[in-house]
C-alpha cells in the first residue's frame, strides 16, 4: 500500500448538531491537544470551513517542525476534513464524520498519512506513529465525549467570562474547555506581545488595568507567580505572596468602581497535594 490508514470511532450522547459544533468552536484544537505533546499555536483562522488554515509548531525532542494545515470538506454537521500542507509527513489527510442515530452520534476519525520514504519508513518507524496515533486519539475520545456530553446535558446559556493568569498551567487548561463550551471568554494579559483580539491588559504591579469589562458575567482570577519553577528562597516566598496581593486587590477594586459588576468571583491561587505526615 502506498498510505497507512488508521480509524477510530467514538460514540456520544449528544445530538450531531451538538458534536460537530463543538468542533466549530475556538479552543477545539487546543481542548484536543494531549498535554504530553509538545504543540504550538502559532496561528489559526476561525472555524473550520473549507479555506480555513492553522499553523502549528510540533515538537519532536530535540527540534521543532512547522505543521500547515488546511481545511478542504465541510459539511454542517456531516462531515469535515483537513490536510497537511506542509509538515513532517509526506501525506496527511483527516476526516471527521458525524452519524446520528437515536440522539446518539458516532463521530469516526480516518486518517491517511504517509511518513518520509514510506515505502521503507512505514516498516522501520510505522509502529511509533501507530503507537503514537492510538494513544493520542484515546486522549481526543475522552475529552470530546466527556465535554460534549456535558454540554448537551446542561445546555449552559453562554456567559463572559474574564480569566487572569491565563497563560499558567491552570488557565491555558481552563480557557479552551470554556470556549467549546459556548462561552466568550475575556483574557487578562500582562505581555502586550501576547494580547489577542478581545484581550485585555494588565499590570497588577502598577496597579493598572486597561478595561473594565462592565458586561462579563463571572470573574476568574489565577494569577500568581508561580510556585514550582524554583526553590522557595526569602525572595520567591515574598514574590508568591506579593503578586496574589496585588492583583487580587487590584481586581477587587475595578469590580467595586463597577456598574455592573460580575455576578461571580472565583479566586484560586495554588494546589496542594500532601502525603501521609504521619504524626508531623
């Protein structure tokens, strides 16, 4: 054969309209991304219709490679399929179809794709990418299914929804779950460099913040320097403590000043996971 294939099929308690909007929506990409890979976003048009494109930078150990995309079929909540323009294999096509029976939609992943002199690299490195393949779309099957049923059983009405400390751990998880998940949210940003349309800026050691987004419905704030990049020295405990202070006040304050303020505020700086200290 000249192209390896490789399929799998997930079922969803969720209408089709419901699973191919998910899809649809910014975060997509991102909320289907395993943690362990090491993939950028470097750019990405809206949606996926037909002409849309992304760019991503794909980690592979000791370098990096490009990765363009494009979308070439789409078909409202039927079918949709992209390809690699460019990147580390010589061919790669996806497809995503959708096929609802009983409230209940089967959404099958074709993938055709071959490696760099396939016809001698599928038998020395077929194996890692089929390895590779399997685990990924386990990870895709568990959180498309999970957010998918989630969002069909509890039909949330879409909310704004401002996230500090976007670019953390935390946040970089929490923000793509609430895209696809209808909600519009509202990034606070310290790097100018890295403000997005939509975005906001901040600088909670100047007691500055850029906007006061009257019209967000919750407030979420994860900000803080971060606690497991060094060791704990006089410095790095006064710096953990000092940059929740400050943008916790700062943001208790633009909500005070506020017309409408948020109905909620969620704060959370930090988690812990402790043994057993026996007797300490």
């Amino acid at each position: 054969m000249n192209k390896s294939t490789y399929l799998c099929t997930t079922e969803i308690q969720a209408d089709a309209h419901s699973a191919f909007e998910w899809h649809e929506r910014e975060g997509a990409l991102l909320r289907l991304t395993p943690p362990w890979e090491s993939i950028e976003l470097l750019e990405k048009n809206d949606g996926i219709d037909v002409g849309a494109t992304c760019t991503l930078n794909v980690g592979t150990g000791f370098f990096s490679i490009p990765w363009q995309a494009e979308h070439i079929e789409y078909y409202k909540d039927k079918h949709f399929k992209d390809r690699q323009n460019s990147g580390p294999f010589s061919l790669w096509e996806h497809s995503h179809d959708f096929d609802e029976n009983d409230n209940k939609t089967t959404i099958t992943d074709t993938v055709e794709y071959k490696l760099p002199l396939h016809f001698i690299s599928k038998y020395v490195a077929g194996w890692f990418v089929r390895t590779k393949l399997e685990r990924m779309f386990a990870y895709r099957q568990n959180v498309s299914k999970n957010d998918i049923e989630i969002l069909n059983e509890y039909k949330q009405e879409p909310q704004t929804i401002v996230v500090s400390g976007s670019t953390g751990a935390v946040g970089s998880a929490l923000i793509p779950y609430l895209q696809t998940q209808g909600h519009n949210v509202v990034r606070l940003v310290r790097n100018e460099r890295q403000l997005c349309i939509g975005d906001v800026c901040w600088n909670p050691n100047a007691d500055v913040i850029e906007d006061m987004f009257e019209e967000a419905d919750v407030m979420i704030h994860l900000a803080g320097e971060p606690i497991g990049d060094e060791n704990w020295t006089n410095d790095k405990k006064l710096s953990i403590v000092d940059s929740r202070v400050r943008s916790t006040s700062l943001l208790a304050k633009t909500i005070s000043n506020m017309k409408k303020p948020p109905k909620l505020l969620i704060c959370a700086s930090a988690i812990g996971y402790y043994g057993d200290g026996g007797k300490e």
